[in-house]
C-alpha cells in the first residue's frame, strides 16, 4: 500500500489496531508511550515522533518500506 501523508498512515494505524481488538489505552501500553500520542498518530498529527510512529507500526506488525527512486541512484 502506498502511503502519501500522515492522515493515510494514521488510518492504516488505527484499521490495524481495531482489527486486532485493541484499545487505544491498550496499545499505548504495549508500545511504552502516552494514549495521547496513539490518538494523535491515528488522527494523522503531522508533528508525531517518527520513532515512535515506527516503533507503533512494528507493535502492530506492520512493515515499512521505503523505494528510492532509480534517478537518485542509490
């Protein structure tokens, strides 16, 4: 899936959780960080830690991938 901005990676975020029946306070435990901060990620806040948005989607056992494009030559 193809992700473009924070609000698309907040619904894949939260879809995930639902999906696996945990709530908000129960994911923010197992991820060691503050309900808030789950909140705002889900809600797509564009000033959300990316660490611990990462660390968030690997609790969720998302993976994430990143292309670079062939004209950068990396």
């Amino acid at each position: 899936m193809k992700i473009t901005n924070s609000v698309e990676f907040g619904q894949i975020i939260r879809e995930t959780r639902v999906s696996q029946r945990l709530t908000q306070a129960n994911l923010a435990i197992a991820s060691n960080c503050g309900q808030r901060f789950i909140v705002d990620l889900e809600r797509g806040k564009e000033t959300c830690e990316l660490e611990k948005a990462i660390y968030v989607a690997k609790m969720l056992g998302l993976k994430i991938e990143i292309s670079v494009p062939a004209r950068f030559g990396i």
